[in-house]
C-alpha cells in the first residue's frame, strides 16, 4: 500500500486561495452572462432601455450638489486640523 504525503504549510494556503479564485471567476462568469442576457433580451424586444432628459438632468443636479457638500466639508475639517496646536 503507497504511503501518502502530508500537504506542507504551502498547500494549506494555495488552497484557499484557489478556491477564492474559482468562486470571483464563477460570479463573474455568472455576471457576464446575466448582463448578455440581458441585452439581447432587450435588443428583441426593441427597447433602448435609456434616460429621458429630465432624469439626466435631476441627476446631473444631485451629484453637482453632492460634490458642493463635500468639498464645504472638506474645507471645514482641514481648516479645522490645521487650526489644532500640538
């Protein structure tokens, strides 16, 4: 009867290591295929699936807005840091 060999401290890492890397290359496997799906389900039924202008717009607004906030935010806690004596 052979004798078996014991896995060394190196395969006790490649394996999980490999099986992360064939659980990310499944989903995106799966993801690749889902969105595929999608667009050809979307070409057949003759939908461009876009925006309408409005909705561009109120976006376009919100994300202005939001960058506004953060950068008065930003300049308050710099202003504020630099403000500390140590």
């Amino acid at each position: 009867m052979p004798r078996l060999r014991r896995a060394g401290p190196r395969a006790a890492i490649r394996r999980p290591v490999a099986a992360a890397t064939a659980m990310v290359l499944g989903l995106l496997t799966l993801a690749y295929a889902r969105l595929h799906a999608w667009e050809t389900r979307a070409r057949e039924e003759d939908r461009d699936g876009g925006y309408s202008t409005e909705t561009v717009i109120v976006t376009a607004l919100l994300v202005i807005l939001a960058l506004a906030v953060i950068g008065i935010i930003g300049r308050a806690l710099i202003d504020k840091a630099n403000s500390i004596d140590l």
